[in-house]
C-alpha cells in the first residue's frame, strides 16, 4: 500500500528506513527504490514492543534521528508503538499518521494528536474512498501512497480542520453513507 510513498522518499534524496514482518517484500521493496544502498530495511513487527524498539533504535543509530515518519500502525498497537517512535524522533520531525476511514465516521471526536507525539509537526491523513465509473470505490494503493507522500512533502503542517473530520482525507469520506 505504501510502496510508493517509500519510493517517493528516497527519490527525493532523504536517507529512508522502511519497516515491515516480511524480509522478502521489504528487500524487494529496498531494490526497487532509487537508491538502494542508501535505504535500510527493518524486519520488525510493532506488536513486539522490545524488537520494535531494537529495530528502531538500530536504524536512529545508523541514520540519526528521524526527521520525516509515515505511521500506518493498527489502532490496539498503537499505544504499545507510538512511545517507541516518539524515542527516535528528532525534534519537530514531521509525523504523517494514517488512519482508516473509521476515523472520519460522523459523530466520532476528532481525536487529538497522540501525547506521545506532542512536539512534532503530526499530521493525520485518512483514507477515505473515491468515485468510480459503478459508484464509490476504496482508494487504489497509487492513490493512497501519492496522497501520503503530499502530506509528507507539504512544507508547512498539513493538517487542515474540516467538516470532515481529523486531518488531510485522500478522496472523500463524505457524505458517509457513500461508502463502497
Ligand atoms: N480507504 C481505502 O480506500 C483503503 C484502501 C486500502 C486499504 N485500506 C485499509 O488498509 C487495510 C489493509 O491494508 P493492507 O493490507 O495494505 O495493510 P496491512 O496488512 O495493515 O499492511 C500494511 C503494511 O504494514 C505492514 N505491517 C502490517 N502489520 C505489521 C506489524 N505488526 N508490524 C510491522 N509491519 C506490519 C505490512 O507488511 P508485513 O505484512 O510484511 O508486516 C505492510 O507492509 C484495510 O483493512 C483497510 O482498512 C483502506
């Protein structure tokens, strides 16, 4: 889903960790990129807190703090996940926290920015859905990977307060009962 937003990084010259359980599609992923030897793959799973951490911890070791993050980490893992990035973060990093479309549901709070990521420049992007020839669709993984790499790319914070909910959307959550 993300493959292009990594790509998109490391084209733009920043020096890109990519993490994910596979090692096979993560060196896939690191070979098909514009500079492969300057990009490191991460095998780590998040729900592991402690290799989470190793994990990160390695590669802020090897790369410096982390100035630009893309989040896309299940809700229950969150808590666990988001204090082990906050610990490699340079201070004011740019954060880019993808959340479902759940997150935009009508009535749902727009939620705050994690306490855990309080200093950085965080902005929430939700995926939401596009029109297609037959009705509404689910974002293709272009679409999503394009929309993050913008927000990531914005040079001020890119969060913008709207009727539809917390941050950026990629394509539309409403009206609601659009949904594919
Ligand atoms: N609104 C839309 O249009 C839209 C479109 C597409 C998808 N989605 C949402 O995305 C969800 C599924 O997307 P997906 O199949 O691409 O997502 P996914 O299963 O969450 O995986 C996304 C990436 O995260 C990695 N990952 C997953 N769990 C991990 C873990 N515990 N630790 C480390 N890395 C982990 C995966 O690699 P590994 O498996 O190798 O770890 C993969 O690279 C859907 O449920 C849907 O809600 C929404």
């Amino acid at each position: 889903m993300l493959s292009g937003t990594v790509r998109g990084l490391v084209a733009d010259g920043l020096r890109t960790a990519v993490a994910a359980r596979g090692e096979a599609a993560l060196r896939a992923l690191v070979r098909s990129t514009a500079h492969p030897a300057r990009t490191l793959a991460l095998a780590t799973d998040y729900t592991d807190t402690r290799g989470f951490r190793s994990a990160l911890e390695r590669a802020r070791d090897e790369l410096g703090p982390f100035r630009t993050v893309v989040l896309w980490i299940r809700t229950p893992s969150r808590d666990t996940a988001l204090p082990v990035v906050a610990d490699v973060l340079a201070a004011g990093a740019v954060v880019v926290d993808i959340r479902g479309s759940a997150a935009a549901a009508p009535g749902r709070a727009r939620p705050l920015p994690p306490p855990d990521l309080a200093g950085c420049d965080h902005r929430p992007v939700v995926l939401g859905f596009a029109d297609g020839p037959d009705g509404t669709r689910w974002l293709t993984h272009q679409e999503i990977a394009d929309g993050v790499l913008a927000a990531a790319r914005a040079p001020a914070p890119a969060a913008t307060t709207t009727d539809d909910g917390p941050g950026r959307v990629i394509g539309r959550v409403r009206p609601w009962h659009d949904r594919p």
